[in-house]
C-alpha cells in the first residue's frame, strides 16, 4: 500500500477549514495585503516602495500555490 495516496496528498494541499498548504498561503496572502492596508504610511516614497514590496510578495504566492496546483497526484 502506498503512503501518499492521491486523497492524502489532496488533503495536505486542501486540507479542511483554515488547514492544508494552499489554504494557509491563501491566508498569508490575505494577511499581507491587509497589513500593508492598515499601515499609517503618510510618505509617499515610502508608501510606494512597501506597495511594490507587497506586490512582489503577492506576486510569488500566487506564483507558488500555481505551481503546487500544476502537480498531477495519480
């Protein structure tokens, strides 16, 4: 019998409520785009370079939960 079967793999991904990898970058991505809005930021080089900071951020978890989806569990 094998260890990773197709539904354990699925549920380390997709795993339940607020659990399982996609679900917790999901979260982080929120939290990073919510913390950048609920910064006081009143310079506005400054505001830029943390929106492109943010952005780069956002940019690579997409980029990664697209690549952790891409993989075929058979």
């Amino acid at each position: 019998m094998a260890l990773y079967t197709y539904s354990f793999c699925h549920d380390l991904l997709y795993g339940g409520w607020d659990s399982g990898i996609i679900n917790n970058l999901e979260d982080a991505r929120h939290e990073i785009i919510q913390n950048f809005n609920d910064m006081d930021l009143e310079n506005a080089s400054v505001q830029k370079e943390m929106e492109e900071i943010v952005n780069d951020m956002v940019a690579e978890i997409d980029r990664l939960i697209d690549r952790i989806q891409s993989i075929s569990f058979r």
